[in-house]
C-alpha cells in the first residue's frame, strides 16, 4: 500500500500502529550508520532483511497503554505524550539503530500481505542513560512496491515501529508522482510500558548506505517529510502541531561538503475543533545545515521564516541524515527540536520531531 501525499507534514499523534504502508490524505508533498548487513545484497521485495541506521530520540513524560488489537489479535499499545518538553534525549550525532525483518510462518488473520517477524532495538543509551528495550519477533508487516527498500510496521504491548519509503504525491487533487526509495526507508519508534509515567520517542531511517560518494558537483533531492511526536503545551494541554503544504527539497554539495534545505512554503498548523489552525503566521518551513562526512551528515534543523531567519528560540535543533545508493542517489534525515515560539497567540514550549525521505532529481 502506498502513501498518498497531499500536503507536507502529516500529523501523526502519539500513536503510531497501523498506519505505515497505508494510504492518508495527509502527508508530505513534495539508518545510516552501519549500512545493511545481511549475507548478501538486499532483493527488493523479499525478507530477510537485516539493516542498521541512526535516529535522534527523546524521553518524556507520558500516558502509555497497552491493548489487544480486534482486528488482528495480536497486543498493540498507546504512548500520549504528556509535556512539551525533553526530560532526556540521545547524544549529539543520534543513536544507532539495526533490526531484522523475517518471514512469519505462522501469522495471525488479517496481519499482512507480508507478515513478518520484527526485531528491533539500539546498543546506545541516551545521555542520562536510558536504554531502548526495543522489540524481539513481533508480528507485524512489510510492505513492498516498486521496488523499494521495504516498509516494516510493527506494534506490541510496550512498542511501536513504522518506516515509510513511498509516497503518492497528489497537487489539487490530481496525482503528480511517487517519490520511491529503493535502497533505504524512514523510521518513527516509540515505546513506553503500561503505565509508565515516561516514554521515548525517536525518528531515523535504515538502509544501504553510500560507498562511492562523490567527491565534487550538487545534486538536488525531492522528497517527503513524515512527521513524528510533535506537540505543544496549549495552557497544560498537548496540542499536535506539524508543517502543511509546501514542498521538501535537500541540496547536498558535495565539494563543500554541505546539505542544506527542507521544508518551504508550507503552514504551521493544528487541528481545533475539527478545523486547521495557523499557529505562527511567520512560520514557512523548516530548515536544515548539515555537513558531510562519508557518507552522513550532522547539523541543525529550525523553524524558519520566508527569509529563513529562525522563528522562536530552542534548546535543542539537531538533525542527521545518510546517503543510500549509487553515487547518493537518495537521502533520508532526522530532525529534533526543542524550543519555544509564538503559538497561537502566545509564547508556548513544543516539540517538534520527523523524518525526510527523498531521491536525486
């Protein structure tokens, strides 16, 4: 199943089963680190799948519960993220992340066109030292299409896992393109046990990292933004907020060794009683500076106004990303950022994390 893109910024609540590979009318327009390491290169399509990529993850206080889902029969869980604000978070340059995706023999009714065993977890901490528990043999799926890299979704009762690497891109209703990604996916994970009072939230991407980067020239690259756990305090209250419209554009030049780009042209947007709500006139995307090295990069990630001047200040505005492929012929980054801006008529703390995919033009 494909995602269908109408706008950048999807909002994706705290909650996160059940929704990679499926289709939404909001979306974007427009791993790293060691690579996949199986036995042999990756067949698009096919399972096993063993791969390893970075992210940048978050503790926070939150409201976690855990059910049994009606549909499939297999456990599910909820983590609401319950404050604005990071009470712990992953050392500069993220964590690395690396799972495996195996053929379920055995699966539940109604668990996929491609039922698979998900295994996935971090050997790093965060700074104050909290350890991802991650998840061993959980049912879930993958879905595969045109060749890409393969889109995992998996939940238990204390984790949940979604990657997505294909989007429909749709303008005024009218189908434009799909953006594919067939040698890397993006990544969203969070978890946090049944009645916990923290959880951790993370954004990343796993895939086969570039080997023969160039060594001169730009490139420029299209893609989607995929929101992850993105919240601000509304008077005590955890409101969703996210990027609509727009489009996503990286510009690596490699001689320079820089990536630049983003989000723009876009809205900083909520939901209130069932309609958008600007936030922050001044707001027209993010955007993201980043230097090279190898095959990955590490720098920062804003909000930013038509003149790309920062909006608001933060504590925190990191953001990773990698190369997959020949020649970097796709990219994938993270973003985390921590801070305060004026929402919606006031000075209001938020946290804003996600993730772009995207391929050479």
């Amino acid at each position: 199943m494909t995602r269908k893109a109408f706008v950048t910024g999807a909002f994706v609540l705290a909650v996160l089963p059940a929704i990679a590979g499926c289709s939404k009318t909001a979306g974007v327009a427009a791993a790293g680190g060691g690579g996949v390491t199986p036995a042999g290169p990756v067949t698009a399509g096919s399972l096993p799948i063993t791969a390893s990529g970075k992210a940048l993850a978050f503790r926070a206080n939150s409201q976690n519960t855990s059910s049994v889902s009606s549909y499939t029969n297999l456990p599910q869980s909820q983590q609401q993220i319950a404050q604005a604000s990071m009470l712990e978070k992953s050392a500069p340059g993220g964590i690395r992340i690396e799972g495996s995706l195996n053929k379920d023999a055995s699966p539940n009714p109604n668990q996929g066109v491609n039922p698979a065993l998900v295994t996935a977890g971090s050997p790093d901490a965060l700074q104050n030292g909290t350890r991802i528990a991650g998840m061993t043999d959980v049912k879930g799926n993958v879905y595969f299409e045109n060749g890409n890299f393969g889109d995992a979704q998996a939940s238990s009762n204390s984790a949940n896992l979604s990657s997505v690497g294909v989007y429909n891109v749709y303008r005024n209703n009218a189908f434009v393109e799909q953006i594919v990604m067939k040698h890397g996916t993006t990544i969203r994970y969070q978890e946090g046990v049944d009645g916990a009072g923290t959880a951790t939230y993370a954004v990343g991407y796993i895939g086969n990292n570039t080997t023969n980067m160039p060594g001169s020239g730009t490139a420029t690259y299209k893609g989607f933004n995929e929101s992850g756990t993105s919240v601000y305090d509304d008077n005590g209250t955890m409101q969703y907020l996210g990027l609509s419209g727009g489009t996503v554009e990286l510009t690596a030049d490699f001689g320079a060794g820089t990536v630049k780009g983003g989000i723009k042209n876009a809205r900083l947007t909520t939901f209130k009683n069932q309609q958008e709500l600007v936030l922050n006139n001044a707001v027209t995307g993010l955007n993201i500076n980043a230097n090279i090295t190898g095959s990955e990069y590490t720098g920062t990630a804003q909000l930013v106004d038509a003149n790309n001047a920062a909006v608001g200040t933060t504590t925190t505005n990191e953001a990773i990303g990698a190369f997959f492929g020949d020649a970097a012929a796709e990219t994938a980054a993270a973003y985390m950022i921590e801070g305060n801006a004026m929402l919606d008529g006031q000075n209001r703390p938020y946290i804003m994390s996600g993730t772009i995919g995207a391929v050479k033009n």
